[in-house]
C-alpha cells in the first residue's frame, strides 16, 4: 500500500440531470454559482481535484451541457487549492489548440490545471456535429498520438510530429505551462486499449466502478504492462457515494433511485455504451458487463460501494487503497450537501484508518 494518503475528487455537475438517470430528487445544479459554491466547499474539505465533463449533445437525462474548459476557468477563479481535470474529446479538439488553452489556463490559475482525454463513447454526438465515428482501437490511437503532442509542445520548442492524426512541423509554444514537466494528463477506458495506452503515456488512468477483484485485476494488468514500458501510472475509481447515518438510510436512497431510473432513458444509454464497450477487439470495454440497474448511474459507480455509513466507506476507501488506488472520483445525489458531510464524516476516518495501517505495516 501506497505511504501517500489516497486523493479525492469529485465529478463537476456542468451537466444537466446529476449524476443518476433517475427522477429521484437532486439538489444539485449545473449552474456557475452553484458550482462556485459546490468547488469552495470541496477544496475546504479536502477534495484536491474536480472533473469537468464533456457532452457535446443532450440525451440521458442530460439535456443542457456547459463547455468544460471554460466552467473549468471559472471555478479555478472562485478558489485556491482545487485542481480542475478538464475533459476533452480527440476530433472535436485539435492537439495544438488545447495545448494552448491548458497552458494558458494553468498560468491564470497558478498551475491548478489537468486534463482527462476522453477517447469517446457516444457515436450520436460525433455524427450530430459532423465528426467521423473511427473504431474502437482507433479512436485509442489517436488518443495516444493526442497525449504524444500534449506532452511534446509543453516540454519542446521546435516539435515536430510524424502521426497518423497528427502532424506538426517545428512548432514552439510559448508560454509553456507553469507545471514542469507539463499538467497531469488522466484518461479512461477499461479495454485492451485504454489499459495499454495508459501504460504507455497516461499519468492517470480511471476506472468504472467495479468489485474489489475487478479493481484488483485491472490494476495489476495496467502497472504490469507500466513498468515493462519503463512508465508509471496512478489509478483513479469512480464511485457514487451514499453516506448516510445508518446503513438502512444509504440503502433506502439507492433502491429509490433505482425505484425512481428513468427506463427508456436508462435503455438509451445502455444500447449505446454497450455498443461502444462490446467494439473493443476482446468485448472488455466499459460497460461491457454492466447490468441496467448498474447503468443508471453512468460509470457504474454503485459497483465501488461507498454506500453506507461513514466508517463503512471509510474502511472500503482504505482497501482501495490497499488494492493499488491512488484517487477516488465521487459523485453525489445533492452535490454541495454531500460534499460538506464527506468532508467532516468520512476524511477524518479515512486518514485515522490510513494512520493506523502505516503504523502496522512499519512495526509488522
């Protein structure tokens, strides 16, 4: 297990609907003042990270979506520690033009900027604004040749760049980000692509939620293939966090939300990232395996478990962390609330318990 405290962050709701496609109630709003609020309260709370997304079209309950770069601008400008993971999509971002505007970004905010590449789930947004739909493993490699010129246009002057997405001819951006070497670049998947692609350039590859042994065998395929290429990545898991007083109460707020799932919305969504997952050469990809009651919360995150009373997701949180996890992306039915109670609850438990592992493994 890792000497270094496990990370939190929290997924940004500049997407309308919350984070479950159900109609249970969510106090919680996709508004810039909301968000401001919502980003004082993590970062006071001990969340180092917060997740911008990125939807290009409605669907799934999420009919009004806000660019992420921009929202992520201005939450960096309501706080002071908080760093903002801004997702973008290959295809509709040019690899010069976001390494601009993140560089640009990570100066106006004193070096608090990242960024999650995002390889692409949703064919219907990529014909809506008239993008080309490539194949799974594809899509993946021009992933990799994207994260490639990020890194070569922040860390070189004079790039140049041969791909085959890509090309670049002796570019020199200035000025480089003020992070050295350059910003933290995450990334998602769970196919044979994703996981290789991150052993190779990735600083941070998330995960859906999954079973503790899922986690577990992902983890140690990823870090296996890392160090054959001399590379290291860290592990982030999604979870949907239930925290409640009891554990009846946690459990009576999941079964409503699944009581209360929107179904044609919740089949919409499957069909489609089902698709996209089954694409994968070996049929590994996300929600490949995800069951309809997993699905309406939309990257499995009832799967991880944190549902239940503070000192119940406290002891999972730290068996992640046993299991080789070094972040964990929370989301929440009532954004600003649940935040502030995971900040006073469950932290203070988190970080006893990871006190009292150390203190066992350096006297074991």
């Amino acid at each position: 297990m890792s000497c270094e405290d496990i990370k939190f962050a929290y997924w940004v709701p500049n997407v309308s609907g919350g984070l479950v496609i159900s109609k249970i109630e969510q106090r919680t709003s996709w508004d810039i003042e909301y968000n401001r609020k919502l980003a004082q309260i993590a970062e006071n709370s001990g969340f180092e990270y917060a997740l911008s997304q990125i939807r290009f079209t409605a669907g799934y309950g999420a009919d009004n979506q806000h660019e992420p770069m921009l929202f992520s601008a201005a939450i960096l400008e309501a706080t002071k520690k908080l760093k903002l993971i801004t997702a973008i999509l290959p295809g509709p971002w040019h690899p010069a033009v976001a390494a601009k505007q993140l560089a640009t970004l990570d100066h106006v905010s004193g070096g608090r900027t990242a960024v999650n590449i995002v390889s692409g789930w949703f064919s219907g947004e990529f014909r809506a604004i008239g993008e080309p739909w490539l194949d799974h493993d594809e899509r993946y490699r021009r992933s990799e040749e994207f994260i490639q010129v990020l890194k070569g246009v922040w860390t070189q002057n004079n790039f140049t760049f041969r791909g085959n997405f890509y090309q670049f001819n002796d570019y020199t951006l200035k000025p480089k980000p003020l992070q050295q070497p350059h910003p933290e670049i995450f990334q998602g998947g769970s196919s044979r692509a994703a996981r290789d692609m991150a052993s190779r350039v990735s600083d941070w590859y998330f995960t859906n939620g999954n079973t503790p042994e899922g986690h577990q065998t992902q983890i140690d395929d990823i870090r296996e293939k890392a160090k054959q290429n001399g590379h290291a990545v860290k592990i982030g898991v999604n979870a949907f966090v239930i925290a409640r007083d009891t554990e009846e109460e946690a459990q009576s707020v999941l079964k409503e939300i699944i009581d209360k799932a929107d179904p044609q919305a919740v089949g919409g969504f499957a069909h489609e990232v089902k698709n996209a997952g089954a694409a994968s050469p070996e049929g590994e990809g996300n929600w490949a395996q995800s069951t309809l009651e997993d699905l309406v919360q939309y990257n499995d995150g009832f799967k991880t478990n944190l549902i239940g009373t503070p000192l119940q997701i406290a002891e999972r949180i730290v068996n992640l962390k046993r299991l080789g996890v070094d972040l964990v992306l929370c989301g929440f039915l009532h954004f600003q609330e649940e935040v502030a109670y995971f900040g006073e609850k469950i932290l203070p438990l988190v970080r006893d318990l990871e006190k009292e592992r150390h203190k066992t493994s350096a006297t074991g």
